[in-house]
C-alpha cells in the first residue's frame, strides 16, 4: 500500500478507539508502535504523550509538527463501519484524522529522507479541555531545538480542498467564569421577607450582555455566554442561591481584563441592588493563538496551487497550539474537511464526519511546511 493509503487506514484504526484527555493510553502505544515501525525512537511524554525526531539527509531548520490526541465524551451515531470502540468517546473533532496525517507525513519523509533539517515530530495529549497538553510537552522539553512550529485543525466549515489562514489573531483566548449567587430563601407567597437568587440571577444574566454591547469597542471581537444557570428546587420556594457558568472569549489582554473587570462589578453591584451578593470566579483558559506573520506568507506561498486559502476571520474558538506559537515562531491552519455536496456535522457532534481525501491532502500540506522555498 502506498502512504496516501496508509494514512486512511491509520486514521480509522485510530478512530475506532477514542480516549478522552490525558487518558490516551492505547492512541500512544499505536502511534509509539507505528513510529517504531518506521525506525523512530520516541521520547515519552508523562502518561500519554510523546515525540520523536526524524532527521532528513542533509543540514537545516528544526521544524515542529504538532498532532492533538483526544477524543470527546459523546456516543457516536455516524453509522461508520469504523466507529467507535470506546463506549461514551468518540473522535468527534477530527483528532484522529491530525495524528494520522502526521503519521503519514512521518511515512512519506522517511521513505528517503529527502529533506534539509530536522522533523520533530509532536504527539499531544488532552486538547479539548484547559490545562491542555500542550504546556506538559513544552516543559518537558518537546520543543528544545525546534525553530519553527506547524499545526492544522481539520476545518468542518470548509470543504476538502480549500484552507484557511491568516497572520495574527486566529483563535481567541477562552475563559471560563462561575458568577455564585446568595440571597435569602423563603415561602414562594412571602418575597417580602426574601431575597431572590433566581431573580438576581437572571438580572446579571442581562447585565452582562451590556459589557458586549456599550463597553467593548465596536470593531474588538468578544463573547460573554452564560452556559448555565442553576438555582432553586421547587415551584414554591424562592431560591436562596444560583450559581451561573458561561465562557468569555477574547483576543488582546487588554480586552480580557477590561471584561473581568465589568463582570466583578456587574455581579457585585446587581446584587447588592436586591441585597444579596455575588461572587465571580474568573479562570484564563488557553490564550489567543497569534499566526507568526513571516511563517504565515511563506507557508501561503508554498501552498499555491495545492489548496485554495481563503483568508478566514478570526475563530472565537481555543486553541492550545497557542503555546507553541508563544514560544516558537509557526503557523497553524484549518484544512476544509467538509464533502463537496456540504453535507456535514459540526466538530462535536455525535454525527460528525470528514472527507478522507483531506488526509493525503494534510500529509502535503505539512510537507511543504518544512521543505524550504
Ligand atoms: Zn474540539
Ligand atoms: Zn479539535
């Protein structure tokens, strides 16, 4: 079989048995395996990870390449012959299809090393969830040496054969905030002698939107969402707290603390309007991921002729290739995964399916990162 195959195959033997962040113990085990198998020694990363150099055959740059390893709590239902194994976990955002596409870019280069420099090859743990795997290998030394760092993400809102790219901001810092809310309980015909957490509750729910609306300047891209609201436990109490989750997404700091700020305040100072209190919890997610702008106009030129780039808004997504490009210069790039006919579910769905012929397509892709002009 060729590696245009290969790359197929690996990507469904890896689809066929998902794991969850930080738990990906078979996944490295079959990369390890595979690895071997093209006569790379890989270097073991805590529990889950690893990396492994491939060298070419003549002097040059040290170039990461970096493939995400974790799957998601969801059961599959696309129906695919190769589905999931692992009953509640699927590879439901395309993980899969990145470690098979570095594995098949490992296969191509080393059939005869016919390329300057270097190739460090990055398999990363626990993608999906903050704190992410990525800061495990970056402190285990994964990027020592390196003097570029790639990455792709299969691209659901792109159809095979087309990429998205950009210098600068490309995905967004992703926080998470918890707003606890304490008023006082009581019988649901006597508010008189309450204080009413549902009631504050879905006030701040409100308030916070203003923070988007008539703080933020027009033309900075922020999200303020409140994911959740819980409070109460039946019809005719009046809740003596409420606790709301959300997320909040950025892309300058500046910005990030300007809405941190506006959260406290809100919260506090709504409740205190009604007499009761609010405390918010702010925990920093991943940070913005930033294109490195020379890397970007290189890799673009490389790719003429090979895919159509369209040049993407930014994704409000997270992302935490970002610490590699904080650290190295790089570039990262979604690769259109959607079939021609448009058919597709979104990443995260239990339906979620690509067009295999983004795989050969994201083997070539990389390869052209790391050949010289
Ligand atoms: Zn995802
Ligand atoms: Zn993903």
């Amino acid at each position: 079989m060729s590696w245009e195959d290969h790359v197929v195959q690996y990507r469904r033997e890896l689809h066929r048995i998902p794991e969850l962040g930080f738990q990906e113990h078979q996944t490295r085990e079959y990369l390890w395996n595979r690895l071997k198998g093209l006569g790379l020694e890989s270097t073991a990363v805590g529990e889950t990870g690893l990396y492994a150099d491939l060298p070419g055959n003549r002097p040059g740059k040290v170039v990461g390449v970096r493939a995400d390893m974790d799957g998601l709590p969801l059961s599959e239902e696309t129906g695919l012959s190769f589905s999931s194994e692992h009953a509640g976990v699927m590879h439901a955002c395309g993980h899969d299809a990145h470690m098979a596409i570095v594995l098949g870019l490992a296969e191509r280069l080393a059939q005869d090393r016919d390329f300057p420099g270097t190739v460090r090859i990055l398999f990363q743990p626990a993608e999906e969830r903050p704190p992410g795997g990525a800061l495990k290998l970056i402190e285990a030394g994964a990027l020592d040496g390196v003097d570029e760092v790639y990455g792709l993400h299969v691209w659901a809102n792109l159809p095979v054969g087309s990429a998205g790219l950009r210098a600068g901001p490309m995905m967004a810092n992703a926080d998470q905030f918890t707003i606890r809310i304490k008023g006082v309980g009581g019988h649901g015909s006597q508010p008189q002698a309450t204080k009413d957490a549902v009631l504050i509750a879905a006030q701040i729910v409100v308030n916070l939107q203003t923070i988007i609306s008539r703080r933020v300047p027009p033309f900075e891209p922020a999200v303020v969402t409140c994911g959740t609201i819980h409070g109460g436990h039946t019809f005719n109490i009046i809740a003596e707290t409420a606790e709301l989750t959300g997320t909040v997404r950025t892309f300058s700091n500046a910005c990030q603390s300007l809405i941190v700020e506006e959260m406290q305040r809100i919260a506090e100072r709504t409740a205190a309007l009604y007499d009761a209190t609010a405390e918010l919890t702010y925990e920093k997610g991943y940070p913005a991921l930033i294109n490195h702008e020379g890397e970007v106009a290189a890799w673009e030129e490389k790719l003429r002729g090979l895919v159509e780039i369209e040049r993407v808004e930014p994704d409000m997504g997270g992302e935490d290739f970002a610490y590699y490009l904080q650290h190295k210069p790089g570039a990262f790039l979604f690769l259109g995964c959607a079939p021609p006919d448009g058919q597709v579910a979104p990443h995260h769905s239990p339906h979620f399916i690509l067009d295999e012929r983004v795989l050969p397509l994201g083997v070539e892709v990389l390869r052209r990162a790391i050949m010289p002009n």
